[in-house]
C-alpha cells in the first residue's frame, strides 16, 4: 500500500512537470534516434588545393648502376717521387745455359809463343842499350836520316853509312825491305786517318801493297809479329778514277793488283770505306773507325844514273 502511494505520487509529479514545459516553451525536443541510414553516391572531385610544405627526407635509396666508362681526361702533372721501395724477393734460378764452344787455342798459343820470342829480343836490346849507348843512338839517328833523306847517292861514304845502318837497323826495330821501300809495323792502335798521320809524320806513308811480293812480304811481317789483320794505305773512292773503285793512299788508282779474298770478291762491302791486310795475305773491307795496328812504308834514297824516285815503281 505504501508502495503504491509512493508510485502515484511520483506519476503525478512527473506528468505536472511535462504539462509545464509544454506550456512554457516552443522548441521541439528531438525524437529517438532513427536506424542507420543506407550510404549515399560519391560526391563531385574537389577544386586541387594549394602546395603543402615539404615533407620530411625520405629513405634513401638503393644504389644505381655502374654507368659508362667517361672519355680519357687530360694528363695531369708529374707526381712527386716516392719512397724507395723494399728490396723484392730473389727470383727463381735460369734455365741451364748451352754447353759453350770449345776454344780454338792453337792461334792465341802461337801469340803467347811469340810474346815470349818478343820479350828476349826486348831483353837482348836493353843489354845492348846499357852496353852501348852511343852506338845505339847513333845508329837510330843514321836510320832516321836514311828514312827521311832524298838526297843521299849510292858509292858515297854518306850513302853507304846510311845503307848499313838501315840493314842494322831493320834488326833492332824489327824493318822489312824490298828494293825501292822500307816498311815499319807499328803496334799502335790507330784509326785509318790517323794511321795516314802517323805514318805522314814518321817521314813516310801508309803501306801500299802494289805486287804480290809486296804483299807477301807485309803479310808474313804481320804473321810473324802474331798478329791477325793491320791497316793498309787502300780506300774506297766515291767516284772511279779510270774504272776503278779503290784508290791507294797516294791517290793512284788500284790498277793491275789486288788480293781481295772470296767473300769480298762475291759480296763486296760497300758499307766500309778502309782496307785491312790479313795475316793470310788477303784483303777485307773494314770500319774506318776501327782501330788497329798499321804498316808504314818509307822511300828508299835516289840512285845516280837515271834512277826513279820512290813510289814511281809498281813493284812496291
């Protein structure tokens, strides 16, 4: 019962309160919420808006490529020289080399040999010095005016003094002789022009082998003093002279003799302009830059009666 009093009484207090605020106000209350509507059509595109500000770096990304190789710049400046390096590492041994040539002996056996005989006769002179010097250089002084005179006549005392010292003196400095000629080896490395200029300033020239005698002669001189080759007063021309290409140091023309050997006489070196005489007699063209030992010739005095001056005869 008390229940149902309290309920009428709160039913009665909130009808009152509905009727007043109908009275008191026109605003309409809104109704409960309806059910969900269905999704209507998509609009018309927006008008573009403006640039917003940038945004923040992105990730980097991978890398691309490797691209084409550019063309070759220019050389630039030479770099300082560096450090000396460290010493590398020895290097494997070579391969074995071929087993060499057995040495041809005999020749350099027949030089030594005549070294020896060279140094007697060099000893044997050195006694002759002490014991005689005077004789010794009178005699030089005798040869040298035989050498160089041209005024000397056979049959005189002058004359005959100068004849016998130049026998004696082809034995002390080792001379040869024909007829008309003395000739000298002189063991002095020379190149051709200045072979031709010590020969000059000894009083003489530079041999000139014209016969076969001649050249016999000069060939066992160079043989017998155990040499192989010397210089001889012969030389290539650049034009011939009365059909010949060689001329002799005297500028005559190589006529009538030569002893050329069969290499030369087959190929003939016109790249070497000089002359050498080989200790077997024959001739080869050589290097005028070469240097070897020579052979000076030297006129013998004039005779009376009609004799030729030297160098006149071809049998020199």
């Amino acid at each position: 019962m008390p229940r149902l009093l309290v309920l009428c009484v709160f039913v009665a207090i909130f009808s009152y309160v509905s009727v007043s605020i109908e009275v008191c106000t026109s605003a309409l209350i809104p109704g409960a919420k309806g059910d969900q509507g269905e999704i209507g059509d998509d609009g018309d595109q927006g008008k573009l808006g403006k640039n917003g500000p940038p945004g923040l770096p992105g990730v980097p990304g991978e890398p691309g490529l490797k691209g084409e190789l550019g063309h070759t710049g220019k050389i630039g400046p030479t770099g300082d020289r560096g450090d000396k390096g460290d010493k590398g590492l020895d290097g494997p041994a070579g391969l074995k080399g071929k087993p060499g040539t057995m040495c041809d002996c005999g020749r350099y056996r027949k030089v030594v040999g005549q070294l020896d005989i060279s140094v007697g006769k060099l000893g044997n002179a050195v006694k002759f010095v002490k014991n005689g010097k005077s004789l010794f250089f009178n005699l030089l002084l005798d040869t040298r005016r035989c050498l160089t005179s041209d005024h000397l006549i056979e049959g005189t005392e002058t004359g005959g003094l100068c004849e016998r010292a130049c026998i004696k003196s082809g034995v002390v400095l080792g001379l040869r002789e024909t007829e008309e000629r003395y000739y000298l080896l002189v063991k002095e490395p020379k190149r051709f022009r200045e072979a031709l200029m010590n020969c000059k300033l000894r009083g003489g020239t530079l041999a000139m082998p014209k016969s076969t005698n001649t050249n016999r002669l000069m060939a066992d001189y160079v043989s017998q003093a155990g040499l192989t080759r010397v210089y001889i007063g012969v030389q290539t021309q650049t034009k011939d002279v009365d059909g010949s290409s060689h001329v002799y140091a005297d500028s005559t023309p190589l006529q009538g003799f030569a002893s050329w050997s069969q290499e030369e006489e087959l190929q003939p070196n016109t790249n070497s302009s000089c002359v050498e005489l080989l200790s077997t007699g024959t001739w080869a063209h050589v290097e005028c830059e070469a240097t070897m030992f020579f052979i000076c010739e030297f006129p013998k005095s004039r005779r009376r009666g009609g004799g030729r001056e030297p160098g006149a005869s071809a049998s020199s």
